[in-house]
C-alpha cells in the first residue's frame, strides 16, 4: 500500500503545479454557479407583487363584495390598488404598464377590473352579468392572477345562485325581496370546505443549492479525470513499464491513480461546499451525509472514467472521450436544469446518472436524515462498482496488469 500512496502522492504534486486542477475543479463551477445563482436566485427568491386598477361604474353590493376581496389581498401585500373612473383609464394605465418606455410618473397598472353598470341588479335578478379583466402584455403572471381572482369570484357566485334556487319553492312566484334576502344570507355564509398549508418537510433544493450541486458534480468529473488519466500518461512517457518492471503489485499502480482522482474530487468538491455555503448562501445539510454523497459520488466517477481510460488508446483521445460523457451526463442528470421535472423517458434515463442520484440525495438530506440518503449512496456505489470492474477488465487485456 506504500507504493499506493506514493504513487499518488507524486500525481498530486504534479497536479499541484499544473494549476489547471484548480481551474476545472474550483473556480469554473464556482464562477458558473456564482452567475446562474445571479440570474436565478431573484426571481426565485422574490416576492410576488401586482397593481391593479379597478373601474367601478356598478356601486352595488356584488360590486362592493369583490371589492373587499382584492382590499383583503391589498392587505397581505400582495397587490396594489388604485381606481379609475372609465375603462378607457384603465387601458392607457394597463398599456404604460407594458411599456417599458413609459414615464415613471405616468400611472401604471398589471391588469385592470372592469365592474359595469347595472352588474349587481343582473347578478341579483338571476340573470347574466359580465365582468372584464385586461392584462398587459409584459404582466403575463398578473393577468393570469387577475383573471384567477375574477374567475374563483364568479365561481362563488355561482354557488351562491345555486343555494338560492335550492332554497326556493318549486312552482311558486317569488317575490324580489325574498331573493334578495336568500342571496344575502348565502353569500354571508362560509364555504363548507377550505383548504389549508401544513407545514412538511421539503426534499426540494432551493435554487441557489440546486445549481451550485449541478456544476460541483458536472466539474467534478473533469477533475477526477486528471487521476484517472495519469495511466495513460505514464503509458506516453514510457514509464509505464518501468513501473511494471518495478518490484509494486500491478494492481497497486492502479489503487495509487485512483486515490489521486479520490483525493483530487473529493477535495474539490469539499472547496466548493465551503466557499458555496459562505459566499452564495448555498445550504448542503448535514456535513456527514453530504460527505457519504460527496465520496460515492467521486467514487462513480472514477469508475466511468476508468472505463475511459482504459479503453482509449492516447490521452488526448481520452480526454475527447471524457468532455463527451461529461457532457451527456451532465445534461441528463440535471446539472443544468431539472430533467426529473419533465418526466417521460428523460426522467428515467436521469436514473442512469450519478449527478441525478446525487443531486437527489442532496433533496433527500434536506428533507430529511442521513438514512434518508441511503438509496443514493447505494446507487453511487454501484455505478463505481460496475463501471470499475469494467475498467479492470479492459486494463489486463490492454496492459497485461
């Protein structure tokens, strides 16, 4: 084993020097993490706010009603009100806010309500009543807010008007008034079934963390190849066979390139950990368990790249190799993006890589204890297992290891 850790320690001291250790495996996915967390982190972190305008031109009760329901939303601070007396207002307001040319003092809205004349009489007197919602083109998630506002108003009415012909005798002539009473009476009433939050754990990451997870795992694999190449390098320079004529168990010459590409992952992945966590806010859970992902995940690396190297015939055809699986990886595993959100075939190949396996171990540490994160660690080491064995294979029939 001593030979093992000589072996190795001289790769990392030549690594060390290279430097470009430090690019592939610290400062480029802490410098893409940094810039994706930049575009993304605000608007996932940002909190929803609209302005509306609304046209009263009807004055009576349904009116009044729906207006109490966005002043209850105006105080949770999720919209802003303002009124306008004609719909022609409340359009130039809706179009200033799409454009965005307009002058600041110049009034702006998101969407506007559009409440007519004689809208309560209708609604009261059982017959058809409108109410228009205008969006503005640039305030799509508004305009779909104000529309779902008006149409859970109008869904309730609804009921409304339903309880009241329920309640009124079949056949007979009623008199305005009663109904009146009956729609007053079952608009006063609460809705027999509502819905709650309960606060549950989430096996979610948040944006910036799901990220900075993303480009470590996707770097990561550059990094370990940087060990796991050393043989085909030695193979260059002609010492391979001196290594072989050397009294070292063949095998040893393989655990030594390998704990290089152990230690060169795991350390900087271990960088990113710390610097994401203090300079990006990024959260990683518990430090134990994310220390098992972390070295499973390393582990599967070296055992697919051990398959590159062994199979490629020069370095530089290993490195073509090893951009390329990064990459299908990467892109399948949701280094990028989450693969697992779109379903469908796609999200069972992401099975089928070890970033999706990590970044869900990440989720599932999150959400959760240590011994949630077992099935991830499970599928990490077997992806290293395999693909190591492979690798082992190829090495004896290539190199008489």
């Amino acid at each position: 084993m001593r030979s093992a850790l000589l072996i190795a320690g001289k790769d990392l001291r030549q690594r060390v020097r290279d430097r470009s250790v430090f690019l592939w495996g610290v400062l480029a996915p802490l410098g893409l993490a940094a810039i994706f967390s930049l575009v993304f982190n605000p608007i996932s972190n940002s909190e929803f706010h609209a302005q509306f305008v609304v046209v009263d031109e009807d004055r009576g009760p349904i009116a009044q009603s729906f207006l109490k329901q966005l002043e209850s939303l105006e105080r949770e601070g999720t919209v802003t009100l303002s009124a306008a007396e004609s719909e022609e207002k409340a359009r130039s307001m809706v179009e200033a806010g799409s454009d965005a040319f307009a002058s600041a003092d110049k009034l702006q809205a998101d969407a506007a309500f559009i409440l007519p004349e004689g809208l309560s009489d209708r609604v009261l007197g059982g017959g058809g009543a409108e109410m228009t919602v205008i969006g503005g083109r640039g305030s799509e998630l508004s305009a779909q807010m104000a529309y779902a506002i008006a149409d859970g108003f109008v869904s309730r009415l609804r009921a409304v008007d339903i309880s009241v012909r329920a309640a009124l005798p079949a056949g007979q002539q009623t008199q305005q008034e009663e109904v009146a009473r009956l729609t007053q009476q079952a608009a006063a009433r609460s809705n027999p079934v509502s819905l709650q939050d309960i606060s549950a754990s989430t096996r979610q990451l948040d944006a910036t963390t799901q990220m900075t997870a993303g480009m470590a795992v996707f770097f990561m694999l550059f990094t370990v190849q940087f060990g796991v190449a050393g043989l085909l390098e030695e193979r260059r320079l002609a010492t391979m066979s001196r290594l072989l004529a050397a009294p070292i168990k063949r095998g040893l010459i393989v655990a030594g390139k390998a704990l290089t590409s152990l230690a060169l992952g795991v350390g900087s992945m271990g960088v990113l950990v710390v610097a994401t966590t203090f300079l990006l806010g990024a959260h990683w859970g518990d430090p134990l368990g994310a220390a098992m992902l972390i070295v499973a995940v390393v582990f599967a690396a070296m055992g697919i790249l051990g398959v590159v190297a062994a199979t490629a015939r020069t370095q530089e055809q290993a490195a073509n190799f090893s951009a390329v699986i990064a990459l299908v990886l990467g892109l399948l595993g949701g280094s990028f993006f989450p693969v697992s959100q779109v379903g469908g075939i796609l999200s069972f190949l992401s099975l089928l890589t070890p970033h999706a396996w990590f970044i869900r171990g990440l989720g599932d540490l999150a959400g959760g204890g240590r011994a949630e994160i077992l099935p991830s660690v499970v599928a990490l080491l077997a992806f290293g297992l395999v693909t190591a064995s492979v690798s082992w294979v190829f090495l004896r029939r290539s190199w008489s290891l």
